[in-house]
C-alpha cells in the first residue's frame, strides 16, 4: 500500500467507534507495516496476541502503579518497595514545600512518563516531547507549574486508548511520589529486566543510565551473553559484570511471575540494595525489536492456549 492508504488505516484505528480488538489489529498493521495473523510463534507476537485476548485481571493490577505495590509487598514483603511520599489524585494537592529535595513523581496508570527532580539532572534539564515522555530537572530550576500541568496531562490522557494496551484501560488514574534512589555521575542506577515465562526468568536485561546514553545487554539467568539485538552494544561498550546480589533478584522476579504465564520484572540493583521497578505486561508493545531467530527463541518459553 502506498502512504495515503497507511495514512486512513491509521486514523481508523484511532476511530473509538470500532472495537477495541478491531483498533488494535488496525494499529499493529500501522505501525509494522503487517497484517497479525496466523498462530503466534515469536515473543513478539505472542506480546500481541496478549494484547488483543488476554484479560487476565492481574494485568490491570500489574498495570497500576499503586495498586501493584500491595501485590508485590504480600509476594516478597514491602523491603523491596521504595519510599513513597504521597499519592494524589489531583496535582493541586502536590505539596511541593514537603517533599524532599529530590523526588521522582508520576502517573499511576501510564508507561515512561516521569518526572524527576535531581542535583545531577543534565545542563537545562530534559523536558517531555509528548505526554508519556520523562522530564528531568534540577531542583533549584523545576517550575512547579510546569511539573502541575504535566501532572494534568497524564491525568487526562488513558494509555489504554491511545497505545491500545488493555491492561490500562479501567487503571485509576492517580499521581504518585516516590523517592531518588541515587544517581552516580550523572547516570541513574542500574536496571534489570528479567523475562520471566510460566514461573521461570529465561533472559535478563541489563541497562545502564537509562536517562542518558543508554547502555543495553541481554544474558541468560546465568548470565551468559545473548545476542538479542544488533543495536544494544556499542563498539565500546563493555559488558556488564552480574551484581552480587543476581541470585535473590532472579528468586524475587520468579516469586512475583509465579500466577502468569508472562510477565517482565524491573528491579533496580541500587547500590547492592534491590528496588522493584515495575510489572510490565507488553514490552515494547509487542513491536518486533529482537533479532528473528532470537524473538523466535524466546517466544519458545511462552506457551499460548
């Protein structure tokens, strides 16, 4: 098809007068320029398919932000949580003068929206290019209005409709405080992602400085490197050494993966202490990123009724 007919399948599924499975299909069609069907084979396509038929609650609760926190306290205890400093459902109620100097703020029912307050945020700051984009500024030079109305914005946006993931559709929508853990040199704490399929993490990726010139690798639970995607290593880059701590972080992810068939655990190795991150439902939204054989590979572990 030519780009005038791209153009009207994108606009049709953003038409909320069609089904939602009917938008999705649309939007995936947009976006990988292909047509999803047949019987799911790669991990992303099996990332689709979830989207489209999976409605498993607990991925409305993965989804919240706040609500995921009870879920994960009663799974592995509320050690691993980070500190929360206030949950809100209207920015007016943000009480700026109580905070702490440094502080991450953001939507309890979206994805990769943040704003982050830190004395290492870079020269003028990072601000959002669209509503679900960070903002990183330095706490002498954050415009409190600014933070407010991009609170606003998260408040009146639903990612379940504009991204097309179900999980987020019904999630209320809060704001939420939460503490710094510290950044060093410039660079956010390390993150692990462990993919975890029915029970079991079978791949684990390691990013550094998430906010800046981000530094990706993929290995096995044993960490054994993976090569999962040509654009993760750069000609310098070194790869990472585990942390000390692989073997707990691997047991938490497994524990709280344990009641669904997939699910991606973010845990943050701060400084040898281990902080959850989050519960993410549809990496990348199911958009095939990895390596062919790779994807094919780790669609393998993931066995779909």
């Amino acid at each position: 098809m030519d780009e005038r007919a791209w153009e009207t399948v994108r606009l049709q599924s953003e038409d909320v007068g069609l089904p939602f499975e009917v938008r999705c299909n649309l939007r995936y069609e947009y976006e990988s320029r292909m047509w999803p069907g047949g019987r799911p084979v790669t991990a992303s396509q099996k990332i689709r398919w979830r989207i489209l038929k999976d409605r498993n609650p607990l991925l409305a609760t993965f989804a919240d932000k706040v609500a995921v926190r009870d879920y994960v306290a009663e799974r592995v205890g509320p050690e691993i949580l980070s500190r929360v400093y206030a949950v809100v459902e209207d920015p007016d109620e943000l009480d700026f003068d109580a905070l702490p100097r440094e502080f991450v703020l953001k939507p309890s029912h979206g994805s990769g929206a943040v704003w982050i307050v830190t004395t290492q945020a870079p020269p003028g700051g990072l601000f959002p290019v669209n509503t679900w984009n960070p903002a990183i500024t330095h706490p002498d030079l954050t415009d409190r209005s600014l933070v407010v109305d991009a609170a606003l914005g998260w408040l009146e946006s639903n990612l379940g409709q504009e991204a097309l993931e179900w999980a987020y559709l019904n999630v209320e929508p809060r704001l939420i405080v939460e503490e710094l853990l510290p950044w060093r040199d410039g660079r956010s704490q390390n993150e692990l992602k462990f993919w975890t399929f029915h029970g079991k993490v079978r791949m684990v990726r390691h990013l550094r400085n998430w906010f800046g010139q981000r530094e990706a690798a993929t290995f096995t639970p044993d960490w054994e490197y993976l090569n999962a995607r040509d654009a993760d290593l750069g000609p310098e880059q070194q790869l990472p050494l585990p942390p000390d701590n692989l073997d707990r972080m691997i047991s938490i992810a497994e524990q709280l993966a344990a009641d669904i068939d997939f699910v991606r655990v973010d845990l943050y190795d701060a400084d040898g202490r281990i902080v959850f991150g989050e519960l993410t439902n549809y990496p990348w939204g199911g958009m095939p990123i990895w390596n062919p054989a790779f994807d094919e590979w780790l669609g393998s572990w993931w066995h779909v009724d």
